[in-house]
C-alpha cells in the first residue's frame, strides 16, 4: 500500500510538473480546494515566485479574466507577508497582470469579500 503524502507536497508535485501557463488552470482542482486557507497561499506565492520574470507577461497573458482576479489576490495577499525579495517580483506580476486585467481587476478584487 503507498504512503499517504500531505496535500500540501501533492500540489507542489503537481506545480513543478506541468508547464508555467498550466499553474493557474489548476487552481480549481480538489486538492487546492481542499488544503487550507494558509498551505496554499503558502503553496501558491511558492509557484509565483519560481517563475521567472521573463515568463511572467507569457503566463498571465494565457489567463482568462477570472483567473487574473485569482492571481490579483494572491498577489495583493502576497503584500501583506513580504519575504525577502518578494515583494519585487510580486509588483512585476501585479505589473503584468494590471495590463490585461485592467482596473477593473483591481476593483473587482479589493471588493471581493471572498479572500484567498
């Protein structure tokens, strides 16, 4: 019988797996879903932080509006626990997500009372 491995080191497994543009189209599968609020913002700001600025404009552009708003939480989610080096990337990915997201992504995500 396998051993059972946490969800947390399953989605990880999932994220280094697939390509950069696939990483967000997970974003509803189960066990994102199920893991909590913290493992996977957690897990996310992991995954955002390990792309590299060059791919960043390619990634967000492959998004569809919903899932720019997912990534506009995360990031702004992203501010308010600042590691070292964090904060830099984060504003290139607010950067990218800002010009095909629009305002209105902006708008929609700081009057969402859902939070990620």
């Amino acid at each position: 019988m396998p051993r059972k491995r946490n969800k947390s080191f399953q989605i990880s497994f999932i994220f280094t797996e697939v390509s950069v543009l696939e990483n967000f189209a997970l974003y509803d599968c189960e066990l994102l879903e199920r893991t909590s609020d913290d493992a996977a913002l957690n897990l996310t700001l992991k995954v955002l932080l390990s792309i590299k600025s060059s791919q960043i404009e390619e990634a967000v552009n492959a998004l569809d509006r919903d899932l720019v708003d997912v990534l506009m939480k995360y990031v702004y989610r992203g501010f308010e626990f600042p590691s070292e080096g964090s904060s830099g990337h984060l504003l290139l990915w607010h950067e990218k997500a800002y010009a095909v997201g629009g305002l209105g992504s902006i708008v929609r995500v700081l009057s969402d009372s859902k939070r990620v």
